[in-house]
C-alpha cells in the first residue's frame, strides 16, 4: 500500500497541498491533473466537454442519492430517541 512507502514528511506535504487523501487495496496508478487541463480541452472539444459534463451530473446525483439516504436514515434515528422528557415519542400511524 502506498501508506507503507510513503514517509511521515510526505503525508504531512500531501495534506497540505491535497484536499483528499486515499489508501488502495489492489495495485493502483494514480495521475495528477492540473483543473485547467480538462477545461481548457473542454473549451476546445465538444466531445470532451460532453463527457465532463456526464462525469458531473453522475457525481450530482449520487451526492443527492447520499444526502436523501443521510437525511432518511437521521430521520429514523430521531424517531426512535426519547423526547426530552424522557418518554419515547409517539409514533405515526401505520
């Protein structure tokens, strides 16, 4: 794994000029993009451009699936706590 090869100094240098961090399982190649790299090509590809904006709105909805199962699963919890007076709160009808 990567955290075996890499030096305390390193990881301290990666946390601050990355916002993520990642440990792999299996072998992994890692490449480093620079952001202006893909909205530069965009600009001049459409089909890039095309691709960028697919990668988005999967990465969008998969963000909003994550928050409505959060929210749900908050929700749940919250219903089975007591309320502050110590009695558990009443349940909806089924």
């Amino acid at each position: 794994m990567a955290s075996e090869f890499a030096s305390g100094k390193d990881e301290e240098i990666s946390a601050r000029a990355h916002r993520i961090a990642a440990e792999a399982i299996l072998e992994t190649t890692v490449r480093l993009v620079n952001r202006a790299s893909p909205d530069k090509a965009a600009n001049t590809d459409c089909q890039v451009a095309r691709k960028l904006w697919t990668l988005t709105a999967g990465e969008l909805k998969h963000a909003e699936d994550h928050m409505l199962l959060l929210g749900r699963k908050n929700a749940m919890e919250d219903r089975d706590l007591p309320a502050r007076d110590g009695h558990p709160a009443p349940r909806p009808p089924a």
